[in-house]
C-alpha cells in the first residue's frame, strides 16, 4: 500500500503507466521464454515491482484511482458514511 493507506497512485494516468509496464513486463517474461530463454524471466521482478508486488492490489488501486475525488467519507460517533463528494 502506499504510504497513505490506499492503494491507488496519485493520478489515474500514472496508475495506468504502472499498470502497463507491469503486465507488459510480466506478459513478456514468459512469451520471450522460447525465444530468450531463462533470460527473459528477468523481466518479471520488473512487473512485480511495477505493480508494488501485487496484480490484485494494482486492480484494487485502479478502483480507488477511477473514484478519487468522487466520494467521500465521513466518520462521526463510531458511524462512517460514503458519500459523493461536492
């Protein structure tokens, strides 16, 4: 998780970036295999830390990316509600 309990990057574009270097790296890896061999296994460290480790988490940050500024939550007495933000 990012340092401020959310998963999501600062803006959806660079989520996006993330996203694309990540499964590309992670595609990549095993498609070059016949043509690299072990060699192309390299480049899945570079996907998994494109994607922070996890490809779950990345598709949950993409959520928390897409509703960023559209909701908002509000705590009182123990109670939270999910609002839209104005």
């Amino acid at each position: 998780m990012a340092g401020n309990g959310s998963f999501a990057s600062k803006s959806l574009p660079r989520h996006l970036v993330r996203g694309g270097i990540g499964f590309g790296a992670l595609i990549a890896a095993f498609a070059l295999l016949p043509v690299a061999g072990p060699v192309s296994l390299l480049l899945a460290p570079v996907g998994l830390l494109a994607l922070r480790g996890c490809p779950v988490c990345w598709a949950l940050g993409l959520a928390e990316a897409i509703s960023m500024g559209r909701l908002k939550r509000t705590c009182m007495d123990g109670h939270c509600e999910l609002t839209q933000a104005p």
